[in-house]
C-alpha cells in the first residue's frame, strides 16, 4: 500500500493549502479508507459504464464515478459486490447508490447517499475521459494510450482517508498527471 495512504487527509490538507477537496456531501457508505490509481467513468443517468468500468478495471483500481444529478443509482448490491469480487480498491461516486444493506463491507464505497431507483442501461459506456467530481475538475484516466505502459504517468491517485471532523475525501494527481 502507498504510504501516503496512511497519512490522515486533515493531515494533507494541513501541509498543502492548495490540495482540491472533494465535496464533503460524499461520504463513506461502507469502509471510509481508500487508496488506488483512479478509473474515470461518467454514469450521466445510467449504470452500464460503471459495469463495463469494473469489467476493465484492474485489481486495487478506484472506479470514480461522475454522475448525474439525477436521483438515479449508478451502482447498487450486485455491481458492488462484482467490484469487491475483482479486487477493486474501491468505488467514489459523485452521486447516489442503491441496495445498502447489500453493499459489501470490504469494498470502500463513497457516495452521497442512496436512492432505490436504478439509472438506465441503454446507453454507450463512458469510460477514461475527464471528469468533474465532488467540485474538483481535471479526473483523468489516460485514455489515450496502453494501460499497461502508462499505468503510473497517466492515472490519477484517488486518495480518500479515514473519515475526519468534515468527513470529506482529498485527492491530489502525482505532478507527471496534472491537468492541462
């Protein structure tokens, strides 16, 4: 594990007054500690990226979900615990989530909380491009070349602490990653 990951976010955010935090209405639906290369996806009213995402994802990757504002689910019990399954780091979603009590306990899951409603599944998975999330813009993935050469130059750190006194989530790209 990384050994930023055990430095607490307060801690970061102590140190550098310049690091973007995450919106603090995203907050901890399962465990609160996570640490892996990010894996964008955009689920604009629809759960299927996030499907294909965790199809692609690797193991220790964090699927970071924009969402629409839509009060529809981007995930829920059946695709969370296919994450948990495959190994993934964990799953941050600008958005909402469903089937809680489903949700596995192992698998940290970020979100701003739940609603029963399923996005739709009719649409092209959107996955690897830019996104906006929890107000920070600049989540990029890489898109544009083989992941397995340019694993650590083009993916983000999705760096989420324990929970603290606002409970919020701080991420802060390796300088080689930061947006243009």
């Amino acid at each position: 594990m990384d050994p930023l990951a055990a430095v607490p976010v307060s801690t970061l955010c102590d140190v550098d007054k310049s690091l973007p935090v995450v919106d603090p209405a995203i907050r901890p639906l399962t465990s609160a500690r996570l640490c892996g290369p990010a894996y964008t996806v955009v689920a604009d009213g629809e759960f299927l990226s996030v499907l294909w995402a965790i199809d692609q994802a690797e193991a220790g990757d964090v699927l970071v979900v924009q969402a629409s504002g839509m009060p529809l689910a981007a995930l829920g019990e059946l695709l969370a615990n296919e994450a948990a399954r495959r190994g993934l780091g964990g799953i941050v979603v600008d958005g909402w989530v469903r089937d809680r009590t489903g949700l596995p306990t192992a698998l940290p899951l970020w979100a701003r909380g739940t609603v029963p409603m399923a996005g739709r599944s009719d649409v092209a998975p959107r996955v690897g491009g830019a996104i906006r999330f929890g107000g920070v813009v600049g989540w990029r993935w890489g898109a544009y070349k083989s992941r397995r050469t340019c694993r650590s130059s083009q993916r983000f750190k999705a760096i989420t602490a324990a929970a603290h006194v606002q409970s919020s989530a701080a991420v802060r790209p390796p300088k080689a990653c930061l947006p243009r």
